[in-house]
C-alpha cells in the first residue's frame, strides 16, 4: 500500500543551538514524503522524502536567505533535500529508520527514530498513518560549515541539527 503526504496536518522542522544556548527553530515549507508498505508492518515499508531548500523558513528572512546561499545549503546549486530510506526496523516500542540523506550534493547514511501511530480513518472516509521522526545529525558532514567564533569562546552555530518532523500520510489511491 502506498501513501503519501498530507501537508495539511504535517511538519518538517528542525532546531539548532544559536550562540550555543538558545535554540534557533525552523522548518521547510514545501517536501513531498512517500511510503510503500505491506498491510501495516513499518518494517516492510520503503519512505523517501524531498524538501525544497528554498522554502526554508525560520521567521526571519535575512537568516533564511543566508540559509539559501552557498555558506550553507547552496539552493542555486543544490535545489532539494532528499532522504531515501534502506532499512527500519523494531527498537523497543518504536522503531530505527536508516536511509540516505543527501544535502548540498553529498549523500550520508543516517538513521532516525520513528513513531508510529498506527492507522486510522479519518471523519471524512480516508485512510491515514502518522508518525513522528526524530534523530540529529552534524551538518558539517554534509558540507554546512559556515561559522563565527563569538569573543567569549564558542561559535555562533552549533554544528548539531535535531530533526522533528510530524507527518499524516493518506492512503494514494
């Protein structure tokens, strides 16, 4: 069964530490996400997910620029973000998912922790899973190493990103 997203009632956001404490949120605006699975067994399932870099958002818009240009994800160049997943699998009561990522031309393996709802239907007929993705990653090992120090020690962007992304899959029929 095949599913895909339903932007409506879904998220893509991450956090990073700014002058190393306090926390810088933002999110993408425009992704797409699939996932192929048997019945409702996560670990049959195949997930691949593609944000537009431009769309990148995190309330201010000279940051977000910057965010575009070639000191960090470089979206002239590198347009999209895209994850493919090649394994999920049980870990307790939730599951790990392992995938590729590619960001900014370079692709690394990854592996995040995956909620999953379960399915439901919702009011007006329509079949839908959820879940909820968490995990961090360094952006330097994609190539994202813009910086400042700051006068009393320390850099103005942390080097690690968390990922909190919510996603409502329907059912492509």
């Amino acid at each position: 069964m095949k599913w895909k997203v339903d932007p409506a009632h879904s998220e893509v956001g991450f956090k990073v530490k700014h002058m190393m404490f306090t926390t810088v949120s933002g999110r993408f605006d425009k992704y797409d996400a699939t996932v192929t699975m048997d019945g409702d067994n996560l670990e049959t399932a195949q997930a691949e997910f593609s944000a537009d870099i431009a769309s990148i958002n995190t309330a201010n818009d000279e940051r977000d620029k910057h965010l575009r240009s070639a000191d960090f994800f470089n979206a002239d160049t590198n347009p999209k973000l895209t994850f493919r997943s090649t394994s999920i699998r049980k870990a307790g009561d939730d599951y790990e998912m392992t995938g590729d990522l590619t960001m900014n031309g370079i692709t690394k393996p990854v592996t995040v922790k995956v909620e999953y709802s379960g399915k439901m239907t919702d009011p007006w007929g329509n079949p839908k899973i959820g879940l909820n993705v968490d995990g961090k990653i360094k952006r330097s090992d994609w190539g994202l190493n813009w910086n400042s120090m700051l006068e009393t020690g320390g850099v103005l962007v942390s080097d690690e990103v968390r990922l909190s992304i919510e996603v409502q899959l329907v059912e492509d029929k």
